[in-house]
C-alpha cells in the first residue's frame, strides 16, 4: 500500500518541481528544499494519512518539525527567540497534532475501517492487544496509550526524513554525473512498465533488479549516516585484538565501512551488486547503511522502495543537468551528508511509448 502512495506524492512534487522550472525556464534551481519538502510529505501521508488534513495544518505540521530538526545543529542555548526554544515548541506542535490523530485512528479503526496509512495498521494491533489484556484483567501494554503512540509516530517521522532526503538528493546527483547508468534505468523502465502513467506497486519493483542496484549503490557511494554512535552495554569484542570494555562511546565508521573490501571502493559502480558479482553478499557485513545486528534500522525496505521508485518515476519523466561549481565535489553535514550544491535544469522528457 504504501508504495503506491510513495508514487503519488513523487508524481504530485514533480509537478510542482516543474511548474517552479516553467516560471524560469532554462535556469538552474537548488533542489535539497524541494527535496525535502517531498519526503516530509511522503513520510506524513504513509505514516499518518488521513489524519494530517488541514492544509494550513500541514504547513505549520512541517515548519514546526524542521525547527525541531534545526534545534539538533545549533548551539544549545535555550530562551525565546532561539532555535532551541523554536525546536521545543515545534516539538510540541508536533505531539499535539499526532496525539489527535492517534486519537482519530483509535476511533476509526474501532469501528471496523479499514487501514489507510501505518498509523492504522498499529492501532489495528494495538486494540487487538488491549482487548486480549482486558480479556486476561491484567493492564493495558504501556505503548498503547496516545501520548506513547504519539511519540513513537513522531519517531518514525524523525528516523524517515533526513537520511532520506539526502539519498534522494544523491539519486539526482548520481545520475546526472553517470549518465550511462541513468540510461539503463531508462531502458529497464521501459521494460518493467510499459505504461509509465501507471501507478508503481510493491510487484513492479520487483521488476527492476537494475535500478535497486544503483539505488543500493547510491547508498553505498554515498551513506547519509556517516556514524551511529552506540554504547557497549557489556564488554563486546570488536576485533580479534580488541574488546570494547562496558560503558564505552563506540562510534563505527560508516563511509570507510562502505569502502572496505568492495572491488575499487571509490568508483560509483551498480554492477558490483550484479548476479555475477554478488559484492553485496561478500561483503555484506561492511554495508552498514542500515546499520547492523540488533540496531539494523527497520525501516530499510521503506527507505529502498521510497528510492526505487523515485528513480524509476523521475527516470522516465524528466531529463535533468546538474551545474557545477568550485565546491560540488564537496560534502555537506546537515547532519546527514548531501553534496555541498545540489543545482539542476529540469525538462519533461519525451514519452516514447
């Protein structure tokens, strides 16, 4: 389900994107905001769907979570007027609005609705076991209640969206640097979806090894997650020569992990994770993207198919160039890694079916 609502709103932003490259024809336009702007959108509609529909509610929903994303890279003074203080009450906003429309699903999906977004499939769940607990007297489970749903909705938000946006915006990057890769998308696009008006379902993806390659490899190249931090809760033995005592800061190396071992680490190469090459299972321990053991991240498959089908719809719609500067070659932390400029002309592309 929630693939098909992914393609929605990517096809609803590329309007958008386009009607801002109609009002400047030809000139170049920084695309990290629109970016963003769509994976916020796509992230509230999959997880919270009906539920956020006031548009003017919408619009303070999204600013009010980027003041709180904006309290996690600035100095940590808090009184009015300061980012901290507009991150606090952002974050307010934020578990009001979800607070309501936890209490809204609970009421929907009590009365027999059928689940439209992630928000109703765990209350789904959740009711089933409140309903088991009063059943067997004992107290409903603790993240039943609307405050804890509330918050682990916001979680969910929080966990979709920057790491996202900067493999989204990588996508763009890479293509527009690699344009015989961007071709054999096209071409396997063509394939896969004779009608390219059609929405993308969870079978079509499985229809397009090549494009989850470069995808996977975007996400190798380019891990928007330079580090994740842990902490040894017992003495934990990171090399044959090494153990990591209890309490101690380890902080893994995403990006050189990513290198490691891979056949020319630092070449952008999709055909490392081919059939023949299989690098993805030799060295499967080193892509730590989505981390690794216990903490392996669970919205993976979401992120994967979110990035699929952005490539495989812009892919097959818009050509695009990217304008270069002195520092494109660059890395920016937001905290997650993007180019330093991420510039780009747009154009519809010409449909050959």
């Amino acid at each position: 389900m929630y693939v098909e609502q992914q393609d929605r709103v990517i096809r609803e932003y590329m309007d958008k994107w386009m009607t801002a490259q109609d009002a400047q024809p030809g000139q170049p336009m920084e695309v990290r905001d629109m970016v963003r702007d769509m994976n916020c959108a796509t992230s509230q509609r999959v997880f919270i769907g009906p539920y956020l529909d006031d548009p003017k509610a919408v619009k303070k929903f999204t600013d009010c979570y980027m003041d709180m994303v904006g309290g996690f890279l600035t100095f940590p003074l808090k009184f009015p007027g300061t980012a901290v203080w507009r991150a606090m009450k952002g974050r307010q906003y934020i578990l009001q609005v979800l607070e309501e429309a936890v209490l809204r699903s609970k009421e929907r999906i009590g009365r027999g609705a059928e689940p439209s977004c992630l928000l109703d499939f765990w209350t789904q769940q959740i009711l089933k076991e409140c309903q088991e607990a009063e059943a067997a007297n004992v107290p409903p489970p603790k993240y039943s209640s609307t405050g804890e749903m509330a918050y682990t909705v916001m979680d969910f938000l929080f966990a979709a969206q920057d790491a996202s946006t900067a493999s989204l915006v990588w996508v763009l990057t890479q293509m527009a640097e690699h344009p015989d890769v961007l071709e054999r998308v096209r071409a396997e696009q063509q394939a896969a979806r004779p009608n390219l008006d059609a929405t993308i379902t969870g079978d079509t993806l499985a229809a397009m090894p090549y494009t989850r390659q470069v995808v996977k490899e975007v996400l190798r190249f380019r891990p928007p997650a330079p580090m994740v931090p842990q902490v040894a809760m017992k003495p934990f033995n990171l090399t044959p020569s090494y153990t990591a005592p209890k309490g101690a800061f380890v902080i893994p190396d995403i990006i050189s992990a990513c290198r490691q071992g891979y056949t020319d680490g630092d070449k952008f190469d999709p055909d490392r994770f081919s059939p023949e090459r299989k690098e993805d299972v030799t060295y499967a321990g080193n892509y730590m993207v989505f981390g690794h053991g216990p903490h392996y991240c669970v919205g993976k498959e979401y992120a994967n198919n979110h990035l699929i089908a952005f490539l495989a719809i812009v892919a097959t719609s818009l050509d695009w160039s990217r304008t270069r500067t002195p520092d494109s070659d660059r890395i920016k932390y937001l905290p997650t890694i993007y180019p330093w400029d991420s510039i780009f002309t747009f154009s519809w592309k010409a449909k050959s079916n």
